[in-house]
C-alpha cells in the first residue's frame, strides 16, 4: 500500500480535483449564461462546445509541449492560460457579450487538454504494478469538484451584478490555488527529445491496433454519452421548472458519480480486467436513460445522472487503462495526444448535439438519441474480448 502514501500522487488527485471544480461550474453555467446571451436558443451550448472545441485543438501542441518542456511545465502554463480564460468570462458575462464568452471558452480548452493528462502522468509516480490503482486514485480527486463546483457555482452566481460574472473570477482564485499545487510534484526527470531522435511507430500504425480503437472508441463514445446528457441537464430542468440548487444538486450528485468509484475501479480492473468493468459501464449508461425516460421529477433527473456518472468511471478508466497496452515509452505523447483529440473531438460533436436537441427536440429524443453510441462501444467491446479469445499466444 505504499503506493496511496506517495505525496506527490496526493498532490496530483488535489490538481484533477480543483480541474473538476472548474470543470463542474463551467458545465453548471456556461449553458445557462449562453440561453441568456445567445441570439437564438439552439446556440445555448455553443460556450460547452466552444470549451471542447478549444481542448480538442489544444492536444497536438500540448503534446509537444508535454514532450519538450515536460510535464510540470506544461501543466503550470495550462493553470496559467485557465486564469486568463476565466478573466474574460467575467469580462463577457459583465458586457452581456456572447461572442466574448466563445472565445473565453476556447482558450478554458487549454487547460482542459493539459489536465486531460494527470491521468496518465500519475502512473508515471508510481512502481507499474500499481498504474491501475494510480489512473483511478488520480481520477479519485474529482471528488473535491463534486463538492465544491456546484456549491462554488450556487454561491458565487449572485456575488457581481451580472448574474454568474462572480464565478468566473472565483475560477481564477481555484486556477492560482492548482497552479501552486502543480508546482509542489516532483515529476520524474525530463528527458527532451534529442534531435532526429526514434519516437517509435508512426501514428498511423499505432491508431490500427485493435487495443487503441477499442480503448479509444470506448473513451471518446463514453465521454461524448455523458457530455451530451450533463451540458442538457441544465436546461432540461429548467424547462421543467426546477430552480437552479436543484440543477447543482444534481450535478454534485452526478459528479460524486464519476468520481467516487475511482477508489475502488483500479481493484475491479485489477481483478476481472478492462473490459468486463467497462461492459458494466455501458450498462449503468443505459440504466441512465431508462431512468431519464421514466419522468422528469427531481429524483428522476438525480438518479439517472449519478448511474450515467458511475457508468463514465467505468468506461473512462477502464479505456485510459486498457490504452496504456497501445504504446511504448517514447510513444507516449503522441499517443496520448491523439486519444484525447478524439476524445475532445467527439464532445464538440455532443456538446453541440446537446444544445441544439434539448432546445429543438427535447429531454426524450436526446436520451433515446445516446443509445445510439452506447451501442456502439458494446459491439467494439464484444468484438475485442472475442478476437482475445481467438487469438492464440505465441509460444
């Protein structure tokens, strides 16, 4: 157990913890701010979008950056980039100036691509025997956000005149408060590339692996499934009359979801293996919408976001771990790189599903809607653990 006492690792959960916290506000108001701001209610989510789309053109610099400046480096210019973001959401908030708050939210995306990786930057703390333990442990951290981001966002939506400009200046204190966190980890030493040095297979010849299209597709479907479902919720409740604290309670419960497992996902991984955890994954998603179909009372909305949360740990987890099979050392940035482009790359794609179905379509379609991804990631689910069966080892 010497693994959970390594301080460093602690330190890097608080970072994902304070990522989550900014990440639950922006989810928590952006939608809200831009049904206000929009010019015509299907760009509500544009500003959810406009974060995803900022991440997912963020990744192939950062993973240059990851592999020349290393990772504290990269991890404090991200904070620093998130304090800037949020500074001009308050300015576009305060001067009611939608097209501001866009570019406020592609800049967040950032920050967001750069702390997509302590996932992966936390085995790299730990023996291997324990890189299970260590994704899921890091995950763990979100727990702080599921605390802290919706009460964050309750209590600081009235503290300037224009409604929510206090959140996004409180973000700027919880950026400051990650960025002297991050600079505490003692990060194994750098290396930078030397020049004309091996970086290993092509991309290309990475991304046709069966393991990478499985974890990847798993990951990126997963995500997109709860993006598209949690950016809505929001709306959804407010078009169903619930007040706002009923919305962030919700969300806190829905984060307390994704994030709670995490103690105990590295285990299950560790015992059954990837796939089946993320087969139950897929389950719980599915359970989600069952639930969501049933009625739009508070506990219906609250149930079904905290079985779609549990479900993402699952799915998440159990594919970041699973990835770690796809690539050598000195493959690892543009590995992980093109992971996250496509898991980014497929929230741009929810996120503006999200708004443009909840507003045009409503709560029903959008859930009947996911089922349709969540299929997917079964089949390619089936499809690897069925070629693993076939396949016979080498002597």
């Amino acid at each position: 157990m010497m693994w959970c006492m390594n301080r460093h690792l602690w330190l890097l959960a608080l970072c994902q913890g304070l990522f989550l916290t900014n990440n639950v506000v922006f989810i928590a108001i952006n939608g809200l701010v831009g049904l206000a701001l929009a010019p015509a209610g299907w760009m509500a989510t544009l500003p959810v979008t406009a974060y995803v789309v900022g991440s997912a053109l963020a990744t192939m610099p950062v993973a240059w950056m990851q592999a020349h400046w290393g990772r504290r480096r990269s991890f404090q210019a991200g904070l620093l980039v998130a304090m800037l973001a949020c500074a001009l959401g308050a300015v576009a908030v305060s001067t009611r100036n939608f097209w501001l708050l866009l570019l406020a939210t592609v800049v967040a995306g950032f920050y967001a691509a750069n702390a997509a990786l302590y996932r992966f930057a936390g085995p790299e703390l730990v023996a291997p025997a324990y890189k299970e333990r260590a994704i899921s442990f890091v995950l763990a951290g979100g727990i702080v956000g599921a605390f802290i981001g919706p009460n964050l966002a309750s209590g600081s939506k009235d503290l300037l005149a224009a409604p929510f400009a206090g959140a996004y200046l409180v973000l700027i204190g919880v950026a400051a408060l990650a960025l002297v966190t991050v600079s505490l980890i003692e990060f194994p030493p750098h290396v930078k590339p030397a020049p004309g040095a091996s970086s290993g297979r092509p991309l290309g010849e990475l991304v046709r692996q069966p393991v990478f299209i499985v974890a990847v597709a798993a990951a990126a479907l997963g995500y997109g499934v709860m993006n598209l479902l949690m950016a809505a919720t929001p709306i959804a409740m407010q078009q169903c009359n619930h007040p706002f604290d009923s919305a962030a309670l919700v969300l806190e419960w829905h984060v307390l979801g994704m994030f709670v497992p995490s103690f105990f996902t590295g285990r299950l991984i560790k015992r059954f293996g990837a796939l089946p955890v993320m087969g139950v994954g897929v389950g719980l998603n599915v359970l989600c919408v069952m639930v969501a179909l049933s009625g739009v009372d508070l506990m219906q909305f609250l149930i079904a976001l905290f079985a779609l949360g549990v479900g993402w740990n699952f799915l998440y987890t159990g594919g970041t771990t699973l990835f770690t099979q796809a690539y050598r050392p000195e493959e690892k940035n543009k590995a992980q790189g093109a992971m996250d482009f496509c898991v980014f790359s497929t929230m741009v794609l929810s996120s503006f599903a999200s708004g443009a179905l909840i507003t045009t379509q409503g709560w029903t379609w959008l859930n009947l809607g996911s089922l349709v991804p969540l299929a997917a990631v079964a089949a390619a689910l089936l499809w690897l653990g069925l070629r693993r069966r076939t396949v016979v080892p080498a002597a």
